[in-house]
C-alpha cells in the first residue's frame, strides 16, 4: 500500500491574490475606474461589490477590448504610489502560517515588481516562495493550472484565498480548497452564492482556517 493517497489531502501551500486579499489597493481601483467612466458614487460602489467583474464590466459599457489597457492602467497607477497598505494583520498571518511550516505564494494579475515591493516595503517578501503574475481576468483556472505546473505542486496541496467570484470559480474548475475574504472587491452575499469551500470576515479567520485543515 502506497502513502500517495492519504499524502494528496494534506495543504501544503497557502496561495494568496494580491488585491483586496493581501493589499488594500480599491483606492487605486477606484481612481482608474473614475478616469474611465466617470465619478462613481457610493452607491454604484456597493453594487458593483455585489456583481462582480463580469457585472461591473456590463454596468459601466466597458468594451472587452478595453480590458488589456485598463489593467495596464491600474498596474501603472500602483507602480507609482507608495502608500499602499496591507490588511490589518496580514503581517502576524504570514507569521502564524509560516511558524506552522505552510509555504506561501501569490497568484495576481497585478505585476510581479508591484507586488515584491509593496511586500518588500512591509517586510515580509522573504516570507513568500513564489510570486506568480499573469493576467487572467476570465481565465483564472488556466493560470492555476501553469502555477501548479511551474513549481511542481498539485492542486490538492493549496488552498488559495481570494475576494472575488472568478476565484471561487477557478479554485472549483481545478479542484483547489478555496478560502473567500468578505473584505476585498466582492460583498460576503456574492461571495456565498458560489459556495467556496470556507468564507473569512478578516485575515486571522484565515488562520484558523487553514490550521484546521491538515488536522
């Protein structure tokens, strides 16, 4: 009897998006999405909360074609600022994962230089095994499986954790455990509709989360 079946349950890796999981960057979003379609109230910010990418993309007339450009605008506006802030915690998060033995990656299609020096600057990108940036607006799955496939891990070994729809959705697609924070670009509702495999309100939930898992 082999030990690769009892092996294929055990979470090895905690893989993280970068924007509204890590880094509180709606700020930035905010500003790039005013260039584009104008101010937008506080009302149209809580619905596009519940509607996700696709709804947004719909609501505000954006042409796909468009998409490229608008995600090389917000990679542009981060390059240039220095005052974004990671989640309240994250810091003691990576802490407790690593003092637990769990690697850490990031998987984001914001750039691989934004996101080492937003880290950097918090000191904490010595914490992280792998950054992993591509685009992957409605191809996320895709962009899991060239992870996987890069750094030699199976998806059975991650659980990612993520704040929007398309990342419960790409976690189902390739069989990866997935954690969705209430506290990024989507609401708790839209977010639970989709039934990801656990829901966190805050970043130490995330935590205690995961510390169950391999129990």
């Amino acid at each position: 009897m082999t030990q690769t079946d009892t092996s294929k349950d055990v979470i090895k890796y905690v893989v993280f998006d970068f924007d509204g999981t890590l880094a509180n960057t709606m700020d930035a979003i905010l500003d790039i999405a005013t260039n584009e379609v104008g101010e937008i109230s506080d009302e149209d910010y809580e619905a596009m909360r519940h509607e996700g990418i696709k709804g947004v993309i719909k609501r505000f007339n954006i042409p796909l074609w468009e998409l490229p450009k608008v995600i090389a605008q917000f990679s542009s506006v981060l390059t240039k600022r220095e005052d974004i802030k990671l989640y309240p915690h994250i810091i003691e998060l990576m802490d407790k994962l690593t003092a637990n033995s769990f690697k850490l990656g990031v998987l984001s299609s914001n750039s691989e230089e934004n996101i080492k020096k937003v880290l950097d600057r918090h000191s904490i990108l010595e914490k992280f095994d792998f950054i992993y940036s591509q685009s992957s607006l409605f191809g996320k799955d895709k962009v899991m499986k060239r992870m996987c496939k890069k750094h030699n891990i199976l998806p059975s070994e991650i659980i990612y954790v993520g704040d929007e729809d398309r990342d419960i959705n790409a976690c189902k697609k390739v069989n990866i455990k997935c954690i969705a924070v209430t506290y990024g670009f989507n609401s708790r509702e839209r977010l639970a509709k989709l039934e990801p495999d656990f829901i966190a309100d805050s970043t130490m939930e995330i935590a205690d989360i995961v510390l169950s898992l391999n129990k």
